[in-house]
C-alpha cells in the first residue's frame, strides 16, 4: 500500500463510506485541495528550504515551489532586506544609498538593488509549497497529521458530501494553523535579542 492509499483510507473511514462510494481518485482530489490550501495559509519550520542563485541582470527567478521569502542574503555577505518597490526604484536619498542591501519582488522575480560588478550568488531560505502526498509519507503527514485529516474533511465537506461535524472540522483547522504559525513565530525570536532597525519616514505636506 501507498501513503497516499492509506490516507484515502483514514479519510473514507471518518466519513464511513467504502471505495465504492468515493474511490481514491475522488478522495485524491480533497487531499490535493487541502494540501493546496494549506500551502497557502501554513507557515512552519517544516516548510522551509534553503536555495542558492545566480544574480543575473539583478534578478533572481524565484523557485518554482515558493511562497514566501524568509531570508534573502548575498553568499559571504549580510542579509538584504526587503523594500516595498516604490521605496525599492526611488533615487532620491536616502533610499538611493540604501539600496544595495534591499530586493523587491516583482512576480515570481526577486529584483536586487546593486549589487557588486561581475556574477554575484544569493542564498534563499524560502517556506516552499506542500508536496504532495504519494508512495511515501510527506513533512506533513508526519508531523501534522491532525491538521492534514481535518483540512481534508473539511473540503471533501464543501464540495462532496452533508456532514454535522464540518463546522467542527473547519474550527479546528483554522485553529491548528494559528496555532503551528504562532508557535513557528515565536520560535525563530526564542533566545535572541531583539533589535530595532531604523525606518526611514518620508513625511508629506
């Protein structure tokens, strides 16, 4: 048997319904709508990989798996932090000198603000999409398996099937996700010293 088998196995006998109701295809295609669902609105330790790139013409195609940045540094420099793009294509001072330690993203492209002549690599650390649950088990299925089932149940309860526990299932997701994304916050500040950086404010009249 497959993990994805035996998740289609687990969600089938929550619901107490056989393969000849809902066949795995079916029950696939909640657990597919959950996963991407949950790529969108989880974000944990477990989601996090570490890409290098090659700045070219001061871009960077971003990965193709990513959602969001977690940390954006020049390889054997300091980290770059990231500039609205307003604030990012600004000229004026002090934006103009500060620009070469922020990025900017524009679509799937990370755009960098001048960097050294010649070819320059960055390191990303990035929280990635959820892969997909198949032959073996996912990050996801082992660590938060919780949260995997009921955020199945509670799409295969909007698109497919009646069940009195819904609101159950989506309270409990919801409240799942805040609290892995609260406990992954407060764990990447645990031991260290918080420093406050200085925020250039633009004034207007």
């Amino acid at each position: 048997m497959t993990a994805i088998h035996d998740q289609c196995e687990v969600i089938r006998g929550w619901l107490n319904l056989g393969d000849d109701v809902y066949p795995d295809p079916v029950v696939t295609s909640w657990i597919r709508m959950a996963e991407e669902n949950l790529s969108k609105r989880l974000r944990c330790k477990d989601m996090i990989q570490i890409d290098t790139a090659t700045i070219e013409e001061q871009r960077v195609l971003l990965p193709n798996d990513w959602r969001a940045l977690d940390l954006v540094r020049v390889i054997g420099g300091k980290p770059l932090r990231y500039a609205p793009r307003d604030d990012f294509y600004n000229t004026d001072e002090p934006y103009k000198s500060d620009q070469k330690y922020c990025y900017t993203i524009i679509g799937n492209y990370l755009i960098i603000g001048n960097t050294a002549a010649g070819v320059v690599n960055v390191e990303l650390a990035y929280y990635q999409s959820i892969p997909p649950l198949g032959d073996t088990d996912t990050w996801l299925q082992l660590q938060y398996i919780t949260l995997f089932t009921m955020e199945t149940l509670r799409i295969a309860s909007m698109y497919s099937i009646e069940d009195e526990r819904t609101p159950l299932w989506t309270a409990e997701s919801d409240r799942l996700v805040g609290d892995i994304n609260d406990e992954h916050a407060n764990s990447k500040a645990s031991g260290s010293r918080l420093t406050q950086r200085h925020v250039h404010v633009r004034s207007f009249g």
